[in-house]
C-alpha cells in the first residue's frame, strides 16, 4: 500500500490586501532620500513578488547581477 500525498492547501492574499499594499507604499511620504529608496526598494520587492510569482527564498537570492532591462523567471 502506498502512503497518500498530502498536499498543503496554499493562501494567497486577496487582490484588495495587494492592492492596500501597493498604495500605501506609493502613498507613503518620506523625509530623507534614504527613506525614500527603502520605500522604493519595497516597492519592488512587492511588485516582484505580486507579478512573477517568485518565492519569498528566491527573491532573496536575487543578486545585483542578476537584474537588467529584463527579467526571466524559469520553473515552478
């Protein structure tokens, strides 16, 4: 007899939850420039992560030579 798969029932925000997200960080106002590139470099954290469909571990190891004009995401 074989053992049954068992299989992860996945979640996944609503598309109001991104969009809260997604406002509130093109809304956010900053004071300094460094506050200004965090809020830009979490905006495409998100965005990478809304619109590709890349892993939470695989963004992480996304390095610097990796980005260019394009951007292809391979697998799953």
């Amino acid at each position: 007899m074989f053992a049954r798969e068992v299989r992860k029932k996945i979640e996944a925000l609503e598309d109001a939850d991104v969009n809260k997200m997604f406002k509130y960080l093109k809304d956010l106002e900053t004071d300094t420039n460094r506050q200004e590139v965090i809020r830009l470099r979490n905006l495409v954290i998100l965005q990478l992560l809304v619109y590709t469909g890349v892993r939470v571990g695989e963004l992480v190891n996304i390095k610097i030579d990796d980005i260019g004009e394009q951007m292809q995401i391979i697998g799953k």
